[in-house]
C-alpha cells in the first residue's frame, strides 16, 4: 500500500490507482492493469463534508475493472471539515465500508478501498460507480412503491443486524451513544457555514427553529441509546442517499458517513411492562385452555426464557414502543431440523418461528401486531430461510382469523388427548 495519498481528484495518479485498485484485479504479467484515467467532480456546489470525484479508468485488459469509480476525499473547506471530523464522519464511512458493506442488505457501493490521506483523521474512500441506477429527487419526492421499498429494505438491514454481536467488535462502528455529547457543538459549529452556502434554499420560517432544535440533540440521541436494542443503522436515509437497482429495482443506499450501531437492552420500566404483556398472554391463553400456567407466577421467568431462546437460536425480541412504553412483543427464533430428518425438503429445514405476540388491548387495531410480524418477516428474510410459522390455541379463533388475513394458511394441526 502507498504511503502517499491524494487529498483531491487533482493529486491522483495513475501509480496510485493501480496501487490502490489492482489488488482488485492483478495481471499475469509486469504490464500495470490500469493504463490510463480521467477524474471527473461531482455535485461541486453540494458537498458540505466531502468532495467527490468520478475516476473513469483504462484496463489492460478489457472487463479487467470497473470503467469507473467514485472517489470520496475529506473536504479541503476547513470550517466544513472540522464538522465532519468532529462527527466522526469520514471514520464512520470507512468502518461501515470495511466491516459492513459486503453482506448489508441495502448493496452499498462495492469498496474498492481506503485511507487516511494526512494521518490526522481524514479517511478518503473508493467506492463503485452506480451512474446506471436509477435515481429520485428530494424535490418530486418517492413514489408510494418506491418508498415501500426503501422502508423494507432499512427494516432488513435492521433485522439482519439486530443485537449482532459484531456490532461490539474492536474498531467496529461507533455507537449511537457517542453522539450525545459531540453532535450538538459540531453542528452549532458547522451551521453558520451551511446557512451562507445554503440560505436560499432554507424557508426562512426555519432559521429561528435551528438553535432549540439543535439543543435537544443530545437529550434526544441519548434516549434512544439508552431505550432501543442494537442494531446497524444509516443514520441518514433520505431520498438524496438512496437509488434503485436498475435490474432488480430493489434500494441501494450511499453515504454512510454518519452509520453507527443503536443501543441497548430494555430499561427495566420497560421490562416491567414485557413481563405484565406476558402475563396478559398467557391469561388468554389460561381462558382457552387448563393446560397453561398461571400468568403472573410465570411471566418474568418466561421472558428470561424467551430472550435467551431469541438469542441462542439467531432468532430477535422484538418490541413496539410509544414514548416509554412498551406496547407490544413479538418473539422470532429460527429453527432447524435433524439433518437425519428426511420428511422435509433440504431448503425448508431451517424455519422462522414465532413463539410469541401480543399487543396492549389499548393499541390493537392500529397495525402495530401486523407491524411486529412484518419486522420478524424481514429478520428471517436476512437469515436465508424460505417460511414463517407460528402456532395458536385451536380455540383462539380471533387470533387465528387475524393471522389468516395477513396470509399466514393452516399448516400442520395437532390433535391431543388427555391420558
């Protein structure tokens, strides 16, 4: 690897690629696989944190490479840069593209590789070219499909992710934590900069909300860190990062400059709640059938139980919360069958299964039991397996006319005798 890197398009050069890219692509011989280029700026008046350039490059040979790429260098404006390096910006991209990028559901650019081009903090990045998608504007705005999509799409990257233990690795992303205390005075910083680059665009009923609402930064990052499970995020999906795969038309999403992981477990207010759901449960079910426990002597050990088969089984706890409140479970765990077991298809082996699922009798029919479903659909998704199930007393008729509205048919069926 080079010791020396550019710190702008106009600094590149073509050892320096093939530095950098070969390594994607070597050739059988002395002849450098990259034989020429042409750098070309984009958006030169929209960058804030970073300038970027589109490389088109020359092979040796012909579908050697990628015809072009995009380079992500630091901004060379200091005031803008001390924003981005005080948000952690430009480590946060180079992390998520080193440590995510492969697998994430979303198709990130491909990473072609990274550095810090002055030792001090200031990661640039080569990434692919997604000239061939197809992109939206923030002024027409998403399409109601469109927006479907992208909605998905993020809920499969947080499904994949959820409680990942890879998000706690050494040098992994950031988590969302860490922006309580360095968000609020890095924008403070960084604003009367954007509003002189900007002022035009901004409605001027808005200026005056900047101030309170950049106070109420940290109060509010530091709730969520504290009140949600873990999992990957963007942390800046809007319509100007997202495009659409102009084969499969599924989201791709760019700038992840701002990616960190959302933490952590349930406070124990909130614990409190899951646990007197529980108990709810299983009252319904006790009503239905002799068999089941009571509720309150059961509730707390069978979350315990619950969370730990979540675990255990690459499965998730899944919860709606308002405010505080936890207003709603859903409990998916993954199973698989014996490898000796012959009676199922190799590709139906490994099921998602939900065990669990209620919703506060004040909340029902608002789409939130549908919502939980649909989350622990796109968790099994993320996990490769083909079906969901999940099971209901017989005589739970409510529920199983609910279920069957969503699509969900009967299956298999259980018959028992007392003995």
């Amino acid at each position: 690897m080079t010791d020396h890197h550019p710190k702008s398009g106009n600094e590149i050069t073509l050892p320096w690629l093939n530095t950098m890219l070969t390594a994607q692509a070597p050739t059988s011989n002395a002849t450098p696989a990259i034989t020429g280029y042409r750098c070309e700026p984009i958006g030169e008046t929209a960058g804030f944190l970073g300038d970027i350039v589109r490389v088109y490059l020359d092979w040796h040979a012909p579908d050697q490479g990628p015809g072009s790429i995009i380079a992500k260098f630091p901004t060379l404006r200091p005031a803008n840069l001390a924003t981005g390096k005080g948000l952690l910006a430009y480590e946060r991209e180079l992390r998520f593209y080193d440590a995510f990028s492969t697998h994430c559901p979303l198709q990130p650019p491909r990473f072609y590789g990274g550095a810090d081009v002055t030792g001090q903090g200031d990661y640039l990045i080569l990434i692919e070219d997604l000239m061939g998608a197809r992109f939206v504007s923030q002024l027409d705005g998403l399409s109601i499909s469109d927006a479907e999509l992208a909605v998905r799409g993020l809920a499969s990257m947080h499904a994949q992710y959820w409680n990942d233990p890879k998000l706690d690795e050494p040098n992994a992303l950031y988590p969302f934590s860490d922006w309580a205390p360095i968000y609020e005075p890095s924008i403070a910083s960084g604003w009367p900069l954007f509003e002189g680059d900007f002022s035009d665009l901004i409605p001027k009923a808005m200026h005056p909300m900047f101030g309170p609402g950049n106070q109420m930064a940290g109060p509010i990052f530091h709730y969520f860190s504290q009140n949600r499970p873990k999992t990957l995020l963007h942390g800046d999906a809007r319509m100007e990062n997202i495009c659409f795969d102009p084969v499969t038309g599924k989201p791709r999403m760019y700038d992840w400059h701002l990616a960190n992981n959302l933490i952590k477990a349930l406070t124990q207010s909130q614990r409190n709640q899951v646990n007197g759901l529980m108990a709810q449960l299983q009252a319904t079910e006790r009503a239905l059938s002799s068999d089941r426990a009571t509720g309150d002597a059961m509730a707390e050990g069978h979350v315990d139980y619950l969370l730990n088969l979540a675990e255990s089984s690459a499965g998730a706890f899944l919860t709606a919360i308002t405010g505080e409140q936890i207003i709603g479970f859903c409990v998916v765990i993954i199973t698989e069958e014996d490898e000796c077991d012959l009676h199922l298809q190799d590709s139906f082996k490994r099921a998602g299964e939900v065990t669990d699922l209620i919703v506060h009798p004040y909340h029902r029919k608002r789409g939130i039991g549908r919502a939980l479903l649909s989350a622990a659909s796109a968790h099994c998704q993320a996990s490769g397996v083909r079906q969901l199930k999940l099971k209901t007393l017989a005589q739970n008729f409510q529920a199983r006319n609910a279920f069957e509205t969503l699509g969900f048919r009967p299956h298999e069926i259980i018959h028992t005798i007392d003995l």
